[in-house]
C-alpha cells in the first residue's frame, strides 16, 4: 500500500499555489474510526493532530496542524483524532464522484471569496 506523506511546515507560497484557501473545512472531534480513501485526498490541517494506521501492519503516520498531507488513493487503515481536527482538502484521482464535487466546492469558495 501507498503510504502518506507530510509535508510539516509548508511555505505560504505553496499554499497560495495550491489554493488551500479555497478548499472545503471537514472537522472531527476526538475519536477513533476506520477509513478507506477512494481519492487521493491533499489536505491541510488546521488545527489538531492525528495519527494514522494502515491496515496493512506498516508503520502509523503523525500529523498536526500547519501539515500538508496526501493521502493516497487506495489507503485503508484506522484515525486516531488525538486533538479536535480541522482540514481544509481536496480531492483528485480517484472516485470521479467525490472528485467532481470536490471541485465544485472549491469553485464555489473562489468565487464565493470574489464577491
């Protein structure tokens, strides 16, 4: 399986490139759950931290807020929400479903911030 990456810390310029600011919010308090990402999913943490674990027995993934993470498409392992999370994400290749929307939302916030 795929694994995630993070990105700590990236450089405003990138965040303006990607136009994170645009991105949909999606929150979730402290819990545990399993999720199987049928996109790769880019996000960014607001707020919060998480760890990851796949199912596959590899190593878990950390992520905090100010962290840039890629989910890979494919990937199935279980949240671990260790502080109320905030992320803002898109979605992309993948389920077209969830990728079109996600791209509607994403136009909806730009054009939502130029009005």
């Amino acid at each position: 399986m795929k694994e995630i990456t993070v990105d700590s810390n990236p450089s405003e310029a990138t965040l303006k490139k990607l136009g994170v600011g645009h991105w949909p919010t999606w929150q979730k308090e402290v819990s545990v759950f399993p999720w199987a990402f049928v996109t790769t999913e880019v996000a960014y943490i607001v707020e919060g931290e998480c760890v990851m674990t796949p199912n596959d027995g590899g190593p878990a993934t950390t992520f905090k807020a100010g962290d840039l993470v890629v989910f890979p498409n494919g990937y199935k392992g279980t949240w671990e929400v260790k502080q109320p999370l905030k992320k803002r994400f898109k979605h992309q290749d993948g389920n077209f479903v969830k990728c079109a929307l996600s791209r509607f939302k994403i136009l909806k916030n730009r054009l939502k911030s130029k009005g």
